[in-house]
C-alpha cells in the first residue's frame, strides 16, 4: 500500500462526472481504516459504501476514495497478525469479499464463527439480514 498517511484532496474536473460532486477527497491510510474497523463492536457490520461514507464524514470531505479504501482492506486483511477484525466489512449490498483471506468461503468462515448467517445470493454469498447488523455509529455511542 502506497499511502501511509491520509490525503486530502481536490476531486478533479475529470472525476467530478464520475463522483457527481466536487470538493474534497479522502484518500485514506490503512491505519485510518483500521482504527474505524476496531470501534465495529461484536454482532455488528458495516459495508464498504457506509465505511467510506463515515470516513468522509470524519474527514469533513465530500467522498473518501473507493479504490484506495478497498485496497487499504485488502492489505488489512492479509496482514498476518493484527488484530482487526476486517471480516464485519462487508461490500455494498451485504456480499462477501472475495478480496479478503481465503475468498469468500474464509470471509464466511470468519463471520459464522461470529454468529452471522451465510446465504447464497445468485452466484455470490452475502450475510443473511445484513441490514439488521448494520453499525450505526451516531446511535451505537450515544448509547455508551
């Protein structure tokens, strides 16, 4: 991985299409990312879309980029040895990584032995009910 500090920069004109805005762009560190993945308490997930989402929120930035944060996870979970749980990541629509150690079958490895249900969904498998699992962060400390 590249980037070993965050980045924040300016959406270019050429992108402004792609992104459907302008502003400012996160360009985040592993390290950013994986100390989002840690508050994740036990029993909860969260997508890529909604990480992204919160890291830009944090930020204070319009997006945070999807191609740094999905390589940033990838090198997370194939990192031997940390203590992240980088497996309560999900992609957009519940669907297990194949990206992440072991493919998809070791991503469900990971979450049943967390409780979570597997399902098929067409050629891919997701996480049964994923939605009910969802971290919320905003509400998820206002409870502590």
């Amino acid at each position: 991985m590249e980037i070993q500090a965050d980045l924040i920069v300016d959406i270019s004109k050429t992108m402004e299409n792609f992104f459907r805005c302008s502003g400012k762009m996160l360009k985040p560190s592993p390290l950013t990312i994986v100390r989002l993945i840690n508050e994740i308490p036990p029993k909860k997930l969260i997508t890529t879309d909604l990480l992204r989402k919160e890291l830009a929120r944090r930020h204070q930035v319009q997006i945070t980029c999807p191609y740094d944060t999905r390589m940033a996870l990838r090198e997370i979970a194939n990192t031997p040895g940390q203590d992240v749980a980088w497996w309560r990541v999900l992609k957009a629509n519940g669907e297990l990584n194949p990206g992440f150690p072991g493919g998809t079958a070791g991503h469900a490895a990971h979450l049943a032995a967390e409780g979570f249900n597997i399902e098929p969904s067409g050629k891919k498998l997701r996480v049964s009910r994923y939605k009910d699992y969802l971290v919320q962060f905003e509400i998820e400390f206002a409870k502590e």
